[in-house]
DNA sequence: ACGAGTTATAACATAAGTGTTATAGTTTCC
DNA sequence: GGAAACTATAACACTTATGTTATAACTCGT
C-alpha cells in the first residue's frame, strides 16, 4: 500500500520543484487544519468566528481550506479571537494553542 | 520632549482606526528591522542574501524597508538562509534568532 | 579621485491573498 | 420532513506582495 508514497518520491527525482511544491502545499493544509482546529476548539461555527474578526464565512472557509497561506494581518485577526502563536521555521509552521486572554470565544 | 508621543497619542483619541494602522506599521517595521539585523549578524551584504536566496538586491531592501509584511514564503526563504525563527500572535511579531544548520551563510 | 561594493528607490508586470455576494450541499434539531 | 445552522465553492473586484531591471546615492579602500 505504499504506491501514493513511491509515487511521491518518484516526482521528487524527476522535478526537484515538485519537493518544494509539496512542502509548500503541506504547510498550507497543516496551517489551515491547525486553524480549524483551534477554532472548534473554542467551540465556534467559522460563522460566528467570522463575526468576531469582522471577516465573513466564506472567508474563513477558505482559510480553512489551505487554498494559500493567510496574510499576517489576516492570521492576526484570527489570533486575536482564537488565541495561540504561530511559529515559522524554515522547514517548518506550527500553529500553537495559547491561553484567551479575554472571554472572546465562547465561553 | 514628548511632543511625538502626544501627537500619536491624540491621533488614537480621535481616530481609533489609526491605533491599529499604527500598530500594524509598527510591526512591519519590526520585522524589518530585526531581518536586517540578522542578515548583518550573518555577516551578510543584502546582494549576498540575495543569492543566497535565490532573490535580487532590490528585493532584500524593499523587505529591509518595512513597505509590507513579507509572505510566508518570502519569510521561510530568508530563514534558511539565516535561520531564526518568526513569532507571531495577535498583538506581536518577533524573530528569534536560532543556531544555522549548514554554513549557509559567512563562515 | 576613482572604482568597486553596498544600499535605496522607482516603475512595471505579475502573482497571490482579501473581501464579498450568491448559492448549493450538508448537518442538526424539532 | 422542514427549517435553521453550518460549511464549501464559484466568481468577481480589489488589495497587497513578489520579482525584476534600471538607476542613483552612499560608503569604503586604494
């Protein structure tokens, strides 16, 4: 069951660019399904979450999707609401959970 | 000699749009500051980061400059190249340096 | 003074991300 | 079953960042 793996490393060799691609995209999905779950997490709807930032829903769903990485701005509204750090590395982008600071998700 | 802050501080008053404006100049302007103090830590002359990079010259100034906040991407590029490791939350925006990997940059 | 290296900036084209409305599909609840 | 809530997506307009070449100003060493 390893053919999606071999076939993964098989385009590495033949297109270098592709290495990068998929470390790009993998960083979006992962920054997005963080976000996603954080936001369940405080145990809101991407609806009400886009209340709180001054955002709409398909906005959020969107980023949500790892369709592309979120601007700063953008991540900072949503940690304004959410809490938690991001944290970027070369190779790598975590998204850490932190303490609310004020009761702006549900409580 | 405070005649700067009252200035900002009045502007807040009036013009709460401008709190956040501010802040939001404030930290583009951080980050740049703290990726060229990095670079010139790394012993590195903006056209050398450059090709280090895979960027241009100008590209490494305008990011020095504060104009806007750099894109991910951007931002894991120059990591590499220089290591460190970005924090951000809601309120702040910090770089951190971090040990290199390789000899990427001056020896 | 001059050349080489460094940095800053303008201007342009392009790519990428935001913001929005509309809508459809899905899920939940009564 | 139906309504309400939730989520996903398309399409469009707009904003913001990248990438580039050209060039000017600045700095340093000889």
């Amino acid at each position: 069951m390893n053919t999606h793996r071999q076939y993964i490393n098989e385009q590495i060799r033949k297109e270098p660019k592709f290495a990068e691609a998929l470390a790009k995209a993998e960083q979006e999905v992962g920054i997005a399904v963080e976000l996603a779950r954080l936001r369940e997490r405080r145990g809101l709807s991407q609806t009400e979450l886009a209340k709180l930032t001054g955002m709409k829903q398909p906005q959020i769903a969107r980023l949500e999707s790892g369709a592309h990485f979120p601007a700063f701005p953008t991540l900072q509204k949503l940690l304004g609401v959410l809490g938690g750090k991001l944290e970027l590395t070369a190779d790598a982008c975590h998204l850490v959970p932190t303490r609310l600071k004020v009761a702006s998700a549900r409580r």
